[in-house]
C-alpha cells in the first residue's frame, strides 16, 4: 500500500500559490479592473480630472464605423489565420509523421519558425515583399506582372498579414498536431488497411475523429491568436495601413488610446475585446466542444 501524505501546516498550500496568485492578480485583475473604471470616464490624458460619462463610451463606439471596420477586418483575419494555419499545418504533420529518411530534420525545420519572435518573424516579411528590396515582390513585379504596393492596396496588405501571422503559427499547430497523431494506435490503421480501407477513408473515418480534442483546442488556441496575439504583426508590417484598414481591433485599442489618447474609449474597447474573449471561448466549449470524441 501507498503511504499516505499530509501536510502538517495547512497554511502551506496558499502559500505556495501565493506568488502565482500575486503575478495574476497584478498583471491580469488588477489592469481589468482599471479598464471597466476608465471605461465609464471621459479622462484627461495628462491626468487631470475624469469626468464619469456612464455608458457614452461604449455608445461612441456602437455609431463608429471605424470601430465596425476595424471588427469585420479582424474577424475575418481570424478565419483566415485559422483556417490556413490549421489546415497547413495538419497536412504537413501528416507528412512528417510518415516512415521516411531525415524525418528528424523536416521536423525541426517545421518547428523552429516557433522560436523566432513575432517582431522578427513580421521584419523577414516586411524584408522578402519590401516594393523596393523585396526578392518576392521583385519576382511579383518582374515575373508575375503584379504592381506590389501593399501600403497602397488593401488586398495586398491583409494577405501578407494572413501570411505572415499563419507562418507563425505553423509550427505551433504542427507540434500539437504530431503528436496527436503519434498517439493513434498504429494497430487500427493497419486493420483498417487489412479491410481495404483506402487512405482518405483511413484519415477521415478513423484518424481525424481521434484528433478531435487536438483539433478543438488548436481551434481555440488559433482563434484567440488571430483575433488578440497579432498585434506585433501588424505594427511592424503595416501600422494598419493603407489609412486604417487593417487596424484590426487590438491595434485601435493601441492606436486610440497611447497616439491619440483617446483613454475612455480605448479602455472601452478593452473591454469589449475581453468580453469577446469569455464569449468566443464559451461558445466552443458549450457548442463545438460536444462534437469532440475523447
């Protein structure tokens, strides 16, 4: 038998979590709660006095069809990411997962884009489709005919975004999604095989529905990426241009309130952005969730 172990001060437990406790009360709570304040507050960014101003923040917003723009560009560069990376992504671990030479080294190759920060990873972008400097756009230009100007053109900056932030996430799906797979037992494939199963049947019939609690959180992981983590991206290549077309909403959150100190409404924004993160996130658990096999 086990034997059985207790803690003689009870006390100790909270005090082990109490540092974890102190970092998310000051880094998460705390800037929350300041955010809902501010948010009912016409302030003076110099820090003035604040005038409470109820509910005229958030209404501001509602009429704003910057604030409508920004939130159509932002959902659908989410989709777009997510789509993209998670597709891409589970084709190239299908690959990798394969009996073949050098596998070790087509998966690190396949990985290491994670380690590279997102500041870098948007500055080798801007680098390679640069209208001036550029071997992609050069090759655009010369080779496709395409005028590349994407500070100019809209459709061209919202896809070396998509492309950019879904090359940063490959790596992370990929890893998730490997290792999903590696833990199918090999023995149903190969009954499946003995039966005359052919390989999309194998797939979609036995493999994915096994992925299905990998998938499902990848889902979530990626939707929250493309809608809240691509801040970097978008400020090195773009600063939301051409005008503000891709300012998707985290950067207006930025824009308005540290250019153009506009401190009630970005504080505003913040929190609906937070309440879009609760929403999004209790919808996949109550609704998609229910579609995952564990």
């Amino acid at each position: 038998m086990s034997k059985q172990y207790e803690f003689k001060a009870p006390i100790l437990p909270y005090i082990l979590v109490l540092p974890q406790m102190v970092i998310v009360f000051i880094f998460f709570f705390w800037p929350a709660a300041q955010a809902i304040l501010q948010s009912f507050y016409l302030q003076d960014p110099f820090g003035g006095r604040m005038i409470f101003v109820g509910f005229q923040n958030y209404s501001r917003l509602l009429i704003d069809p910057d604030y409508w723009q920004s939130f159509t560009v932002s959902t659908a560069f989410a989709v777009c990411i997510t789509v993209g990376a998670m597709t891409i992504s589970l084709f190239l671990a299908i690959q990798a997962n394969k009996k073949i030479r050098f596998a070790s080294f087509y998966k690190t190759m396949l990985i290491w884009p994670y380690a590279v920060s997102t500041l870098v990873a948007g500055a080798i972008w801007l680098f390679m489709f640069n209208p001036n400097v550029g071997v992609i756009a050069y090759m655009l230009k010369h080779t496709f005919h395409v005028d590349w100007q994407y500070l100019l053109n809209f459709n061209q900056a919202f896809l070396l975004l998509t492309l950019a932030a879904t090359w940063k996430q490959l790596a992370y799906n990929f890893v998730f999604f490997l290792a999903g797979l590696q833990s199918v037992p090999a023995t149903l494939i190969e009954a499946a095989e003995i039966d005359g199963a052919s390989p999309s049947t194998r797939f979609w019939k036995i493999i994915f529905p096994m992925l299905s609690p990998t998938t499902f959180y990848l889902l979530v992981m990626n939707l929250v990426y493309g809608f809240f983590e691509t801040f970097p991206i978008i400020h090195q290549i773009t600063q939301g241009a051409p005008g503000k077309s891709t300012g998707i909403l985290v950067y207006k959150v930025w824009r308005d309130g540290v250019i153009n100190l506009d401190l009630g409404s970005s504080a505003a924004q913040s929190v609906i952005l937070m309440i879009m993160v609760i929403l999004l996130t209790v919808f996949q658990f109550r609704f998609i969730e229910r579609r995952v096999t564990y």
